[in-house]
C-alpha cells in the first residue's frame, strides 16, 4: 500500500469499502435467495473506483458521466455501493431488492449515472458508444463507462460497436472489461480463446490499457485520466479480474456463475470473505 489519495480518499480506505461493500452484499442478496455473488466480487473494485472514485456528479447529486452495465448478471453489487454512499438507506435498499419491495423510489431517483444494464449479453456496448455519440452531438462534457464481461465479448455485436465506436472518435467512451477468464460453464480459452485479448481492440483502433481489476492504484490511475484524455480513439481497459474474488474455495471455477448462498449459509461465506 501507498499513500496515495483519489479525491479526498486514501487508497487504503478504498480497500476497506471492498470488505464492507462484498459483505453487505452477501447479506442483502442471502435474503432474497439468489444472485451472483462470483461475478459481482470480481467486478467490485471496478464499480467502486467508478462510483466513488471518478465519476462526477452535480450540486444535486445527479449524473455528469453516465454507466452502462453490459454485463446485466452484475448488477447487484450497484446496491450496496448506493448504500455506501449515502444515496439510500439500507432499510431502503432491502427493500427494493426483495420480491414484490417498492422500487418507485430507484425509479423516481434513476441509479446515479447508471443508463443501462443488459439482459441479453452483447448489447450494453452498442448502448454506450450510442450514448457516447449523441454526448459529443450535443457538445456535452460527459464520459460514457461501460463495464462487460470477457465471455460477453463472443457476441457478434460487441465487435460492430467496437468498430462504430472507432469510426467515429469516440473518445469520450471507456470500456472496461472483466477479464476474469471465465463464462458460466468453462473458462474462455477453454470455449473459445479469446487471446491476444488487447490485440484484437487494438487492431479495432481503439487505445488499450491492461490493469489489476482488484488494484485500486491501478484502476484509479488510469480511470483518473480519463476526463483529460488527449487521444482521439475510445479506450478499452482490460481489468485482470477473479472470478468470485474475496472468498477462496468459489474463487476461479467453473460453473459456479449463479452461486448464492441461502440465508442460513451468509454467517459462513462473510466469515470466509478476506481483507484484500
């Protein structure tokens, strides 16, 4: 560790926001029965340092830079981060994620930033370098982030975006990429390799740059520049990420894509969780 500070926050505090935020994540979504924890802890430092760390937001608390989330099965891990910061009330969070809760109040306020999160993988891109397009149209000093998974990238429609996204300067669009080797039922170069995974972006014109997904000097290093980006092509950072990050013996294996623990199993998976 450093003593660094990103905004008015030492690094070392954002490490400790990891702990909290896994572990209350656990503890909202063991409630409700179902999640997916693997894929939520291996995108977490990404989702803080974005939410906490570099995307701005007005007087209001309203959103200058806009989210997309093309990676749909991580959005969970957007609840206890809202919590975190002060924007619901955890009775309010619990709430809204349980079956039948009121959502009128996320709806009313809209999830700071966030525009978007995918059903249908693939998509979130197209949506983003759309949002992104349409910013520069209208000569709004705004940042589109997009966050998708690796295996999202097979889609035939992340590679149209990627070429879009290039072809029309988009440098206001950040893509980063979960790079944490896994789909649901078998890592990716297993299915179908993916690698030399920062060639092939950068072979689609784009800016490229390879980080630690759970490292917040990294992360933050290259997500803080990006309001200040000089280049005319969008960037794609690729995060090297685990896949259920935080608790070891979920961590890096297959087919446990859709793992939850029950109410009753939450004491021993928040017992398991480490500090990074």
């Amino acid at each position: 560790m450093n003593d660094k500070t990103f905004g008015s926050i030492p690094v070392e505090e954002y490490y400790e926001k990891s702990y909290r935020i896994r572990k209350r994540f656990i503890e909202i979504f063991s409630k409700l029965g179902f999640g997916h924890l693997t894929t939520a802890f291996s995108e977490t430092e990404i989702m803080i340092a974005l939410f906490e760390g570099v995307m701005r937001f007005d007087e209001n608390r309203k959103p200058i830079d806009k989210f997309v989330l093309s990676k749909g099965h991580g959005a969970g891990m957007i609840y206890p981060i809202l919590e975190d910061m002060g924007i619901f009330t955890s009775a309010e969070i619990e709430d809204m994620v349980r079956i039948g809760g009121d959502i009128t109040t996320i709806r009313d306020y809209v999830y700071p930033g966030f525009e978007f999160y995918g059903g249908s993988l693939g998509i979130g891109i197209g949506m983003a370098a759309g949002l992104a397009l349409g910013l520069k149209q209208n000569r709004q000093d705004s940042m589109v982030y997009c966050l998708c998974g690796d295996a999202e990238c097979y889609e035939g429609s992340v590679w149209e975006a990627m070429l879009f996204a290039a072809h029309n300067r988009l440098n206001n669009l950040v893509v980063i990429v979960d790079r944490n080797f896994l789909g649901v039922s078998d890592f990716t170069e297993n299915m179908c390799g993916l690698e030399p995974f920062s060639d092939k972006w950068l072979s689609c014109n784009w800016d490229v740059v390879e980080v630690d997904g759970h490292s917040y000097e990294e992360l933050l290093e290259v997500l803080s520049d990006t309001h200040r980006r000089k280049s005319s092509a969008p960037l794609c950072i690729v995060a090297d990420t685990v896949k259920g990050k935080g608790i070891d013996d979920i961590s890096n294996i297959p087919l446990k894509h859709g793992y939850m623990p029950k109410a009753g199993d939450a004491e021993e998976a928040i017992r398991k969780l480490e500090h990074l």
